[in-house]
C-alpha cells in the first residue's frame, strides 16, 4: 500500500501473506551486504521481529512514513 501527497509518496506499509512479503532477504544476503562484524548484530534485531504468519492470517512487515514537505 503506498499513500501519496501531491503526486510524490509520503508512506509506504506492507505486509507478509501467502509466503510473500515487503521486505525480504536472509542470513547470506545480510552478511553479503554488511560484513560478518556488521552483519551479526542487525540479523540479532531482525531475528525479534520474525513471525510466519498462521493460515488466513496477515503479519504486518514493514510500514514507512515521510514527514516534511510534500511540495
């Protein structure tokens, strides 16, 4: 879902349903991308906000909102 103001977009929110998601990636793309020093730490903090959805069920996975001007 993406909201707009002035034809630019202020928010962005998705979630996780069906074995789809907003955000996606896992140990080796992590690592790949920060270094294992790096790495380990933030894998630590995803790892807290991991959830597999039940059946039928819709997990929220990311949402972002901008503030400032939408001009």
């Amino acid at each position: 879902m993406t909201a707009l103001a002035g034809g630019k977009v202020v928010g962005v929110a998705g979630y996780r349903l069906g074995g789809r998601a907003l955000t996606g990636g896992d140990v080796p793309d992590v690592l790949s991308a920060y270094g294992v020093l790096r790495g380990q730490p933030r894998l630590a903090v995803l790892a807290l906000f991991e959830r597999t959805p039940e059946e039928a069920e819709l997990v929220m996975d990311g949402i972002a909102v901008g503030w400032g001007s939408a001009r």
